[in-house]
C-alpha cells in the first residue's frame, strides 16, 4: 500500500518543474513512511511513498523489467502474484526483488496493455514503456485505490491523492458546479468529476493510455458482462446448495489469498454478518491467531460492541475494543479536514478513522467486509423496492389521501435507524422512476431542497437539478436490465461503492498508515455472485439470502440473521448538542452570505428546524457541515 504520483509532458519535452514530483510526493508521505523513490526521464517523473508490506527488504520502488525498459509504480497489492511470478519464471524471466509489483513489469513485457486482466488484486498503477513513448495508468476492477489526474497544454499530472496535485501552481481551485450538486444530493462525488472544475479521477477498473500526444481511457471490465438473466434464475434445491458450497469456497479462496503479508494484519469486525464473516475465513486459516478490533460507543442504538465481542469470543479471536466517546469522535472530525481534499458526507469515516489509528498500533494490515451489501442484496433500499411495488398497485386516492396524513405524523427522532425518516422517504419518492427512487431514499438534499440551497449568482441559469442525475445516466449507459433489483445492485456497486465507501475506507486508513483489504471484492468472487440470479439475494422481505444460508454453516445464528445497522455515528443528536457550536460557527449567517454559494437563510432555517425537533436534517446538515469544513481548509488555499 503507498501514495502513487507523477508528472509527464504528452509532447517528450523537458518538464518545467522536475522538483514538482518531490514536492507532490512529500503531500502523500501519509500514505507510505517507509521509504520513498523516484523514476525521472527528462519528460516524465515517477513517485512513491512506500507502505512495506511484502518483501520488506527488496521490495522498493519504482519497479522494471529486466532491461530497465519498463519502468513503474503502483500502489496497492496483487494477490496472485505468487502464481504470476512463477508462469513468468518459466516463460524466461529473471527477478530482481521478491516483491508482487514487479510481476507487472514482466507481464506487461509480454501482454502489452492486456496485463490488467491477469492481476487479481487492489492497485493503482503507473507505467511507462520506454519503448513504445507510452505511459499506462491503470486502477483495479472494483476501485479500491484511487487515481486522480489533471491534464493542460500537454502536461499530465497523476495522484492517489487531490493534494499532491494541488501542489501544482497553475491548477485552479474552481469548484465544479455540477460535481457539487451531486455531492449534495448523492453524499460523494461520482466518477469522474471531483470537487475542481479541472480535476478527474480516473474511474475503477479503466486504463489510461497516453501515446503519440493523445490521451485515451478505456474500460477493461464491465460487470454487465456477468450478469446473469432472469429467465436463467430459477433453482432447483440441489442448485441452491451447490451454489452456497461454491461460495463459501469462493469466499475461503478470497481470505486466503489477502492473508499474504509479511507484517503483522488483523480485521474489522462490527458485528455484523460481512465482517463476522471474513473473521469466520480467517479463523478456520489461522485458529485462535485472528486479531480482531471493533469499536464501541456510548449511544446504545448505536454501538454494536455486544455482537462483535460475541463473534470474537466465538472464534476466539485476540479481540481489541476502542471506547469512542463524543469528544474522541469530534476531535477526529476537524482531525480529518487535513486529510480530505475532497468534502465527504459519510459519517462513518469518523469511527473508520479512529479504528484504523487504534489498530495501526497493533497491526500495519486489516481485513473488512465491503462489498457483501452490494453483492448480496443488503440494504434496506432493497426491500423498499419490493414494497413501492405493492405500494403501486393501491389507488391512487388512498396513497395521497390516507398515506400522505400518516407521512406527517411520522416522529421525528435520532435514532440509528430512523423509521420515521425512511418511511417519510419511502412515501415521497416511491412512484419516481426505480433508480431515481433509489437515490432519493439514500440522498442527503431532496431535489426540493437543492433548489433552494444555492444563491442565485452561483446557481446560474441552469438549475442544479438538472445535473444530479447524469451520474446514473452515465453508468447505466449501454446496460440492459429485465428487473429493478438488478439494476440497483449495479448502481450501487459502480457508484455508492466505489465512490463512497472504498473512498472513505482508504482515506480514513491510508491517514493512519494502514492498507486495508477487502475478501468480498475478490474479482472472482465478484463475478460470481454478478451470475447469481437476484432471488437468491433478495427472496421477498429477506436480504442477502444466499449469503445467509451459506455462512449458516460458520456463524451463530444470532449474529447471520440480526438486524442490519450500519457503522454510523449519532449525527441527528450531535447536530442538536455537542457539535451546535461547531455548526453555528462553520454555517455562520454573514459568513455564507459573503461567501455566495448557499441561500444562508435557507441554511438557518434546516439549522433552527432540526435543533428544535421539528424536522429530522440531519443528512443535510451534516452534508453542508462536512463541505464547510472542506471549504475552510482546501476550497481558497492550502
């Protein structure tokens, strides 16, 4: 695991800057304590700040082939490369170091820009064939590590991270007015854009290819390709056991395959059925060596601690607790500002952050359980989909008469799992199109509220609404589907996936100088459950329920069929208590009256609204909360 960057001018000509890269290096140190490098041609600088994982002793980069012609850095890790090494050992290669990047280099010799589809792993990736005048970047299939990149007048500049790119003086900080309104409707920003005009990131499993002066990206996986269609979807009981033996080898295959590591690693474990899972793997691999660490918190509905020491004791895991109290998490918030150059509303990144400092005192590598709800049909949105179904087929005189009176009697509280907000949603969103329903649930601004949000010089002429659902047009594009389940996994996996949670997963550990790993993102392990036909992951009112039925065999049926939480924090009551004065001083009224982007009336009215218990703001509160933050510190200057 490190922080990845580079410079390169698309014409062959001499840098401007070669001291640059250094300075762009120096911002992702973070990412990689352990050593750095560099690679440098007069029109092209390579850089790595390295995170020592697998060969601690010869495993430095920039990394090449056996001529020196091939020369690259990469930041993540190749699971197969063990199998690689060895295909390319027999096909003729010699080695320098033991290290898994170098397998790249060789099979790059041989496979020229074809060599993605022979990595399993988590990677960003930057190559330059010497031969060719050819700079390849590259990310892995699912997006796990990030790649961001600008481009003018010839010159590219690449990062893992917004910030080393910002070390570049003629990159402007204008804000992307499109990106932003789909920040604050979505909680994140889709790929590509990102909060600047001028930046993009390059989206998960695609290649760069820059040559002959032209820059080109392409997709090298598209999970479409595995979807399996209805028609083939129907099993009999002796498909359906099989299916759960695959998995659960597929499964084993995956934990297996991210326990390679020359460092001490351990894994996340909440309690819930995606991590209890992946301690079940890696118990069974390793019995009663499994560090375990989860984190617990004061607020009942909240803290999941119970069910994790449960699992813990179970496996018998070395098990590490953190207490988080309300001053801990808050002094991580404003901690995290100088690590997030791009605003993210996700509050889970506030308990990710502090496990990962609390396990790196333990650990340099853990293991977590992203991925399974997307995969396997978990979250309640599902079950929303099927209910809007029934919902549907009432007259339509009682939705509006009777269900819109019980829509304003819902209670207003702060509890993890708000009924009052998801059935409030439910009843507003449920006739819009499935994927624009689907969102609505999940958003953080409804379309109402994001026109009234922007004052009007900044909003324009074109309302922002008009641009929160390109992201769903672009990732759809081309992808057929027969059923609504299918293509709100599919959403999910492309977009809240890889541009929330394994954004936040990454930042939250690379600020702490720990990799994290992910079993459930297994490319083959993707693919299979992409062949699954959708009943087997929601059958009626139940969710995820071949993951389920298969783990039934390792996990006590206490924690396979509990009720799904989520790893959040009580934002709903720290907006109405401790963090008041925190939000009345960052959404100050004369503050984002001189600062022009935000109806400051409106924002005080959400403010005044959800203090006193008359509505439930909390996602738009924080959402607003966490760019303020964002835009004190990044938005007009380092």
């Amino acid at each position: 695991m490190c922080g990845i960057c580079g410079i390169h001018n698309l014409f062959l000509r001499p840098l401007d800057d070669p001291a640059l890269v250094d300075r762009m290096s120096a911002r992702l140190r973070h990412r990689g304590p352990d050593s750095q490098g560099k690679f440098e041609l007069p029109h092209l600088a390579l850089a790595i700040r390295r995170l020592s994982i697998i060969d601690l002793k010869t495993g430095d980069q920039p990394l090449s082939n056996e001529t020196g012609e091939i020369n690259l850095v990469f930041n993540g890790e190749i699971y197969n490369y063990r199998e690689l090494r060895k295909d390319l050992l027999e096909r003729g290669h010699h080695f320098k170091t033991q290290s898994d990047g170098e397998v790249i280099a060789h099979l790059y010799e041989d496979k020229g820009t074809k060599f993605v589809h022979e990595l399993n792993g988590m990677f960003a990736i930057a190559l330059w064939d010497e031969r060719a005048k050819r700079l390849v970047l590259a990310r892995d299939r699912a997006g796990e590590k990030p790649l961001y990149y600008w481009e003018s007048d010839g010159t590219l500049l690449f990062g893992s991270e917004i910030k080393a790119l910002l070390e570049h003086s003629g990159i402007s900080r204008e804000i992307d007015r499109e990106a932003l309104s789909q920040y604050f409707f979505y909680g994140y920003f889709p790929s590509p854009r990102s909060v600047y005009a001028d930046i993009r990131k390059l989206p998960a499993a695609h290649m760069m290819v820059v040559e002959n002066r032209q820059l080109q990206i392409e997709c090298y996986w598209k999970i479409q390709s595995y979807l399996r269609s209805p028609e083939a979807g129907k099993m009999t009981r002796q498909q359906e056991e099989a299916a759960c033996e695959e998995l659960r080898e597929k499964l084993r295959e995956a934990s297996s395959s991210r326990l390679v590591s020359d460092v001490p690693l351990g894994v996340f474990l909440s309690g819930g059925i995606d991590s209890s899972t992946v301690v079940a793997t890696m118990s069974d691999l390793s019995p009663g060596n499994v560090n375990s660490f989860s984190v617990s918190f004061p607020e009942r509905s909240f803290d999941e601690g119970e069910y994790a020491e449960f699992v813990a004791k179970h496996f018998n895991t070395k098990h590490h607790v953190l207490m988080a109290d309300d001053k801990t998490m808050r002094g991580a918030l404003l901690t995290l500002m100088d690590h997030l150059d791009e605003p993210m509303a996700d509050p889970a990144i506030i308990p990710t952050y502090l496990l990962s400092c609390f396990a790196r005192e333990h650990i340099k590598v853990a293991l977590s359980g992203e991925g399974g709800d997307e995969l396997f049909g978990g979250y309640p949105t599902y079950l929303g989909a099927r209910a809007a179904e029934y919902y549907l087929m009432l007259p339509e005189f009682l939705r509006r008469q009777v269900f819109d009176r019980v829509r304003e009697l819902l209670p207003v509280t702060s509890d993890a799992v708000p009924k009052g907000l998801f059935l409030r949603r439910f009843l507003t969103h449920a006739e819009n199109d499935p994927a624009v329903r689907h969102h609505s649930w999940f958003g953080m601004f409804s379309a109402d509220e994001l026109e009234q949000l922007y004052t009007p010089q900044w909003a324009g002429p074109h309302s922002p609404v008009g641009f929160i659902f390109n992201p769903l047009s672009r990732v759809l594009e081309g992808a057929r589907f027969d059923e609504v389940l299918a293509e709100l996994l599919y959403l999910d996996f492309r977009m809240y996936l890889e541009d929330n949670l394994l954004v936040k997963v990454d930042r939250a550990s690379m600020a702490c100088s720990l990799e994290m790993r992910t079993p459930f993102l297994d490319h083959r392990l993707i693919e299979f459950a992409l062949g699954l036909p959708t009943s087997l992951k929601v059958r009626g009112f139940r969710t995820k329920y071949i993951l389920k039925k298969a783990v039934e065999k390792w996990l006590p049926h206490k924690i396979v069929y509990r009720q799904k939480r989520g790893f959040t924090v009580p934002v709903a009551s720290w907006l109405r208590n401790e963090l008041q004065p925190l939000v009345a001083e960052t959404l100050e009224e004369e503050k984002l009256k001189r600062q022009g982007l935000f109806n400051s009336a409106y924002v005080q009215q959400l403010i005044r609204e959800h203090s006193n218990a008359q509505s439930d703001h909390r996602k738009a509160l924080w959402t607003l909360l966490c760019f303020q933050l964002w835009y004190d510190r990044w938005g007009m200057g380092d």
